[in-house]
C-alpha cells in the first residue's frame, strides 16, 4: 500500500459499452435456444429417468429453460410415450419416464451422462465473450488502489501495473525470489469491480462443453428474473491461477471417460478474467512448449481447440495472461514472444523504508506488539550480519518463525531482539565459511 496518494484520478473509459442485460433474455421456444431440438429431448429426458418425477416447472429450472421451450420438449414425449402424466401441481403438469423413455435414456446415459443446464451455442457465446471483453471495463486509479491496499508498491508499479491491466492483453511480472510477485498476480483480478455472464456449457458439433467450474467462477446473487437466460451464470470475472502442475494436456480440452463429455481448458475458462501463469518455466509443460501453442492466441485474441476425429474450432481467447517468474525472461522466450507480451514489469527488492513499513503492517495485522527501532533493527541485521537484500517476504516469514518458536515453547509470541535474531538464524543460511 503506497501511502503517496496519486495524483489525479483519470478514469480508464471502456473500449466498448457495458453488456445491456435486458438482451440477455431466456428463449421462449426451441430454435431460439441455438441448440439442437434432438439435443435438448435428450438432455431432458436423460433428466426425467435420474431424477424421477417432476413437474415441468421443475425440469426447466434444472434445465435452465423457460416454460414455453420445456411445453414442447413435453408434447413430443407425450407424442412418442416417452413420459407418463402423474397430475398436476400449480398448474404444471409432472411427469415421469415411461418404461420406453427409460430404455430410451439409458442408451443415451451410455453415449454421455451430462444432465445439467442446457449449453449455448458456441457462436452465442463467442458474441458474449466480446460484448464482455476484458479490455471493456472502466478502470480508475482508486481501483488499483482498493486492489493492491494491502500491500506496500510504489506509485510507479501501480501505474504500470494499471496501465497493464487497462491493455486487457499480458504482462510478464520478473524480478528475484521473494519480491512479491506472486502475490500482486493474485491481487491483479480484485481491480475489476464488475460482474458478466458464464456459460454453464457450450455445444460444440453435438458435444458439450462444461464451462462454469465453482472453483474459478464466484456467482452473485442477484434477483430472479425470469426474463434472464437461465442457461448464464452471473459471475466476477474469472480468476485461474496455475503453477508448477501445468500441463500440455491442460490447455486442450479434457474429456472425461467415466461421463462421456468434455471440460473447457483453463484459459477457456479464463474467458473474460485473469489467467496468472505463476512460477512460470517451472511447469511441467516446457516453456517453448507454452509459448508456440499461445504465440497466435496472444496475438490474434482467438484459440483452436480439437474435437475427437481432428475437427478443429475457433473459440475467443479474451483474458489477461499473467506470467509471473523468477527466471530470466530472456532466458525462457525469444524476442519474437516477449514481443507478444504487451507489459513487462521488473519487480525488485523492497527498499529500507517499504520494508519497515511492511514489517510493521504484517505486525498490526497479527496484533503483535514490538518496541519502537525493532523493524530498523531487523532490516539492518538481513542487510549486514545476514548480507541479503530485503525481499518483501521476510516480514511475514519472518514473524511465523517467532510465532512457531513461541507455540513450541507454550509461550505467548514476543517481539525481541532476540527472538528476531533467532529467527533469523532458523530462516536464513548459515554465512559461516568454516
């Protein structure tokens, strides 16, 4: 947190307007739902033979469709005796899977056991992803602040940190270990202050595509509108982190063989939010590997994804990329990618004034009490007696090891200087060259 208030307060306007809901309205009858008629009978009807019986009502909410589309669903079950009728509830009929619509909908379970909410088509949700495009939204220098409040940066990487993020493209945080870049990439997705539209799948040549994952997506709750597609979840913009455990496979799409159908890869999912790429050149997928399979998602804002059979399609590659490492860039990409990340930000040592400010912010925030000149005296001792320079995770690490010491102890946590030069000593390695 920068205690210089920046100067001015120039608000970032949008590349185009915010998405008007009041387009997003459910679809009254089968062919505005983009989907195919044979694909919605049969997600209903796989439906239907799981859950037992249910009113109509009931299987458009499960569905995600409104009551004129599942009315036709139903006529063409009771049309080929797919369904039996129980009665009624609220004026809603409820109905239940004949002896053939059963057989029926266990051949379909053997094919693919999705039965959540009815996908949208992949030109829909490529016309959203742009209405929604992450270099849409107004960004101010209060948001930056409010985003990054706890953490001590100087005014020069907020702006280049807002400047950044108003791009919508990628940055390449660098800089030694322990300097907090980690930390800032998590911080980066907490600057945008509004809400979009998840698909909770996508059909793609009559294959569906899972797209909300409650891990990435954080819904909010607004009021029920019906006139909303309840095919969309409202969300805040995605946040995807991935470290080490990145994978080549992780970037196509996952088909799970147990259910029979497909997950979107993480930068799918990414769609519209933050994707931070976190120790990058550590993963498990090598980083030319990395680099080739994005150079023209990068570039062109569009990705290629493979179905089984080799047919390739087009989806939007609209996030923004944070690749954060330790490692020499240079070292990791040639010029012509680096070229292709838009921001690069060198994040380095905390200076003697960040880094008292920091130690005494991690102390505030922990209730731990010290003596006026202890953060003065820390700072001196890393600089002199342990001859390293102040990383911004000192403070913190720092702090733990006095709060482990006095926990093993059964002690209540003291500040010191001798319990920070023992901290020391258990943290850092030994500089004795005998």
């Amino acid at each position: 947190m920068s205690k210089t208030p920046l100067a001015g307060e120039l608000v970032i306007q949008p590349v185009v307007n915010r998405m008007n809901e009041s387009t997003l309205a459910a679809p009254q009858d089968i062919q505005k739902t983009g989907i195919r008629k044979g694909l919605l009978e049969d997600l209903a009807l796989k439906i239907l033979y799981l859950r037992g019986e249910m009113s109509l009502i009931e299987l458009g909410d499960h569905m995600g469709l409104s009551l004129g589309v599942i009315e036709e669903i139903f006529q063409f079950f009771r049309k080929e005796q797919l369904c039996e009728v129980k009665g009624m509830t609220a004026g809603s009929h409820r109905i239940v899977a004949s002896a053939q619509g059963k057989l029926r909908a266990a051949d379909l379970l053997s094919i693919s056991q999705y039965v959540g909410t009815v996908p949208v088509s992949l030109s829909e949700y490529a016309t959203w992803v742009k209405i929604q495009s992450v270099q849409a939204p107004s960004i101010t220098q209060a948001d930056l602040r409010r985003a990054f409040q706890q953490l001590v940066l100087s005014d020069e990487i907020l702006s280049q940190l807002g400047t950044a993020v108003f791009s919508g493209t990628s940055i390449f945080l660098y800089g030694p270990p322990g300097t907090g870049k980690t930390t800032i990439a998590s911080y980066i997705p907490d600057i945008y202050n509004d809400e979009i539209w998840i698909p909770y799948a996508v059909e793609v040549d009559n294959q569906i595509i899972s797209v909300y994952d409650p891990g990435v997506h954080k819904k909010v709750e607004v009021p029920a509108k019906e006139e909303f597609d309840k095919r969309w979840a409202r969300c805040k913009r995605p946040r995807v982190f991935a470290g080490g455990e990145l994978t080549g496979e992780m970037l196509d799409l996952q088909f799970n063989a147990n259910s029979k159908y497909f997950t979107a890869p993480l930068q799918m999912k990414a769609n519209n939010g933050v994707l931070v790429l976190d120790d990058f050149g550590r993963q498990r997928i090598r980083p030319e590997e990395l680099l080739n399979r994005w150079m023209t998602p990068l570039d062109r804002r569009l990705d290629f994804l493979t179905l089984p059979g080799g047919r390739k399609f087009e989806v939007p590659f609209d996030l923004f990329v944070v690749f954060s490492t330790n490692l020499d860039p240079k070292q990791l990409a040639d010029e012509a990618f680096l070229r292709r990340i838009s921001n690069k930000i060198k994040i380095t040592h905390a200076t003697p004034e960040q880094f008292l400010e920091i130690f005494q912010l991690e102390c505030w925030s922990r209730f731990l009490p010290y003596d006026e000149g202890l953060p003065g005296h820390v700072a001196k001792y890393i600089t002199e007696v342990v001859k390293q320079p102040l990383a911004h995770c000192y403070a913190r690490d720092l702090i733990n090891q006095i709060f482990w010491a006095a926990a093993y102890q059964g002690m209540p946590a003291r500040l010191t200087r001798e319990t920070l030069e023992e901290a020391c000593r258990n943290y850092f390695l030994s500089t004795d060259k005998n």
